[in-house]
C-alpha cells in the first residue's frame, strides 16, 4: 500500500490489491456491469492473469472519507500493450525511436474486456476530479496515463484535465422488442434471411444441438471443457491465452447470477461453447 495523501477526513492510497477492499462498498461504486464488480477483478488478480507475474501489475487508486470508500480507479502498471484491445504500438515505436521508454505506463481498464463502462468510480464530479488528479500523480513515474473504454461522463472529465480523446468504432446488436427469432429475420433483408436460415438448417442437419447452462448448472467438467476450447482457439491463432481455468471457475463461483454457457452438442457430447455474462 502506497498514500498519495492523507488528512484527518480523507486519503487516496494506492493497493496491488482488493483483499484488503470492503467488497460491498466497492461494488456500491461499480454499479452492476459485472467487469468491474470486486469478484470479477479479485478473480483476474488472485489466479495470475493479471498480476505483476503477467504483466499487470495492480495500483488501483482509493479514495476513502471518515473512512469509507468514496472513490477508485481500477489502475495497473503495465510493461507490455497485451490484452488491452487498443493498440498503441505506434506510439511505444515512436517512443523507442527517440530513446525514451514507453514501459511502464498507466493503464485504468478492465483486463483483457473491450467492454466499455465507469472507470472513475465515485459519485460527485469533486471525487472523479480527485481520483484523476492522483493517477496523475501517480504517472510521474510512469511514460503515460491510458484510461481505456470509459464511458462518456468519464471521458468528458479526462478531457478537461488534459487528455487526448481516441475514439473507435464498436458495433453493438440490440433487441429491438423481437417477439421472436422469426420477427428479427423478417425485419432482415431477403438475401441475409435467406442463408441465416440455410446456416441453422445445416447445424440442424449435422445432428448439433444448443445447450444453455446458467450459474450454478454450469458443473466443473463444463468450465473444463470451455476452457480446452478457448485455449484452443488461441493456439489455432497462433497466440496465448490470457485467461486460465482458475479464473473461470473463480468466475463462476463468484458471480453465478452473471455467467451463461452455450454447449453445441453432438450425440450427447460436447464440440463447441460460448461464454456470455450478463
């Protein structure tokens, strides 16, 4: 633990870690998106994924009053730009051709998630204005300070403090009050309805079925088996995997209400999965 400042009523301390971090009072601030509930950042923290070993080494800001958290920033001292999902190596390159080092820098995101939400986690603009003001501080020792998929209240307050916005493009698929399957597709051009149906025709017609599994019905051999696919798919990519089958099982001990898992099976046996979170 590290303190940036203290006084009788407040202080912001910086932690490599949410052990130590009132669960209830730090979700009270992350509100419902499940990506930045203490389960969720505790899960990637305490089974390695990140961690100071892969190169996410927690400094998450705290802001307490009287005592309680009143304010956080889910922080990490990074020496590589893996599993952030924004891509700045132009900028380490920029960095190494004039000799300067890029690494470390200041990343505040949720981990290997381009999911975006709050990342200055307090209730009053004084709080979220503190908050940046310490990460400021704390990238003095640092080449640079990313906040990385924030939302909009968020991003507006970094702009006044001084930072350079990048905005990108994500496409989101909405329900749109479909009664069902068939009332989407038929809002759907002629062409696209077409071979979306040919395509579950032929899923059908391989003998392959979906199996949806929520919480507590997902069993250890079915986090097992997600995970072989997942890695899986990293290695078919030529690539590695970020996460690891601690932090899935964490995950779906942790936040049960949150997790869905998708089984395609064929003659009883599973071939493929997908993992949604709610």
């Amino acid at each position: 633990m590290r303190s940036l400042y203290r006084s009788d009523l407040e202080s912001v301390r910086i932690v490599d870690s949410l052990a130590g971090v009132d669960r209830a009072e730090w979700n009270a601030l992350a509100g419902e998106q499940p990506f930045l509930r203490h389960e969720f950042l505790s899960a990637l923290i305490e089974t390695g994924c990140a961690s100071a070993r892969s190169g996410w080494l927690p400094q998450f800001v705290l802001l307490k009053r009287s005592g309680h958290l009143v304010g956080a920033m889910p922080l990490f001292a990074k020496n590589h730009s893996y599993g952030e999902y924004v891509f700045d190596w132009a900028w380490a390159d920029a960095h190494e051709r004039h000799g300067i080092d890029y690494y470390p820098k200041l990343v505040c995101a949720v981990p290997f998630t381009p999911v975006r939400g709050a990342r200055l986690l307090a209730k009053s603009d004084a709080e979220r204005r503190t908050l940046i003001g310490a990460a400021l501080e704390l990238a003095r020792d640092a080449s640079s300070l990313h906040v990385l998929f924030a939302r909009e209240e968020d991003a507006n307050a970094l702009a006044e403090h001084g930072f350079l916005m990048r905005r990108t493009v994500q496409f989101h698929w909405t329900n749109a009050g479909y009664r069902d399957f068939d009332d989407f597709l038929a809002r759907l051009s002629h062409a696209r309805r077409k071979n979306i149906k040919q395509e579950r025709r032929r899923v059908a017609e391989a003998g392959v079925k979906l199996r949806w599994l929520e919480g507590s019905a997902i069993e250890r051999r079915h986090w097992e088996f997600f995970n072989r696919c997942y890695r899986g798919t990293y290695a078919a990519h030529r690539s590695t995997p970020y996460l690891n089958l601690d932090f899935f099982l964490r995950l779906g001990a942790s936040l049960p209400d949150h997790v869905v898992m998708v089984l395609a099976e064929r003659d009883g046996r599973p071939i493929a999965s997908s993992l949604l979170l709610v």
